[in-house]
C-alpha cells in the first residue's frame, strides 16, 4: 500500500478529532505503551488544547492512496500516521525549542517508513533549529529516535506517572 503525506491546519486537526481518537486508540493500545482506550482521548485532546493555542502548529498526516482529495487532506481516504508540534518551554524549562508533541502510526502501517516521513516533514515545516521531544524510555523509541538523529539530554518520571521517560534533542 502507497501512502502521501498532507501538512494540516489546525481547524483541520481539530475536525479530524474522531480518526486521531480511533489512530492513537489503536497505536497506543499495544507495546509499548499498553494504554487504555481513554488514553487516546486524553492525549488527543490535549494536543487539540495546544493547537488551539499555538500560532505555530503544525501537523502533518499520512493517508492512504486510495480517496479523493479535499485539498486538506483526504476525506475519504484511511488515515495512516499523524505527526504534530509547535514552539514551547515545556521540556527545556526555559529556552524555546520545536517540540515534536505526537508522532504516530497505525500498527498494520508501521515498518513502511511512514512515521519517519512524517517526522522529517514536521521537522523541515516546524523546526528551523534544534528540537525536543519526550518519549517513554524503553529502547524500542529510544534506538529509532537515535537513528533518525536525536540524543537523550534527560530522563524524567513526570508526576503521577510510573513509568520513566527521556527527553530527547535533535540538532
């Protein structure tokens, strides 16, 4: 199966809310997250929160081939993967970084190259400097982000978690 890549507004984020629901749902029920159904609503509707409330946001999403186009994406075709982020403070505690806030890929999709097609697009769309991102320490995220470029800078057990994560920087 073929897949394209289309950058999306915001707006058009925020009207996708459902398939983003359903994609996380189903990518973050497994290993190595193990999420509940619920999960997927949260992290959805957080990060619906912060593009609401970012001037840059970005976000970039991969659908299959087949659909037609709408020109902000496909209405009609199945939604692959989802990429997203913007400018915050949030990791660094004080100096501004791109932040690489969700990036993710259906599981029946995943080994085609789709999740690092949306990465380097957001990159390239978000990121004129450095980037941060925060991911579960496990060596599943930690080695494929290292091979797309990145480095750990910390490692952290954010409240009311109890699982460690790592903060990571890409030059």
């Amino acid at each position: 199966m073929t897949y394209r890549l289309a950058l999306l507004p915001a707006a058009e984020v925020v009207r996708r809310r459902d398939e983003l629901i359903a994609l996380c749902a189903q990518a973050f029920g497994g290993p190595p997250w193990h999420e509940p159904p619920l999960g997927a609503v949260r992290t959805v509707d957080r990060l619906l929160d912060s593009a609401a409330r970012k001037d840059d946001f970005c976000a970039a999403a991969a659908y299959a081939e087949e659909g037609t186009d709408d020109g902000t994406g496909d209405a009609d075709a199945a939604l692959l993967g989802f990429a997203a982020g913007w400018t915050d403070t949030a990791l660094s505690g004080d100096e501004p970084f791109f932040e690489l806030a969700e990036l993710v890929v259906a599981p029946g999709s995943q080994g085609r190259g789709i999740g690092r097609a949306l990465h380097d697009g957001l990159l390239v769309v978000g990121s004129p400097g450095p980037a941060l991102l925060m991911t579960l320490d496990v060596p599943e995220l930690t080695d494929r982000y290292a091979r797309w470029g990145w480095t750990v800078v910390d490692r952290r057990r954010p409240a009311k978690e109890q699982r460690d994560y790592v903060v990571m920087r890409h030059a």
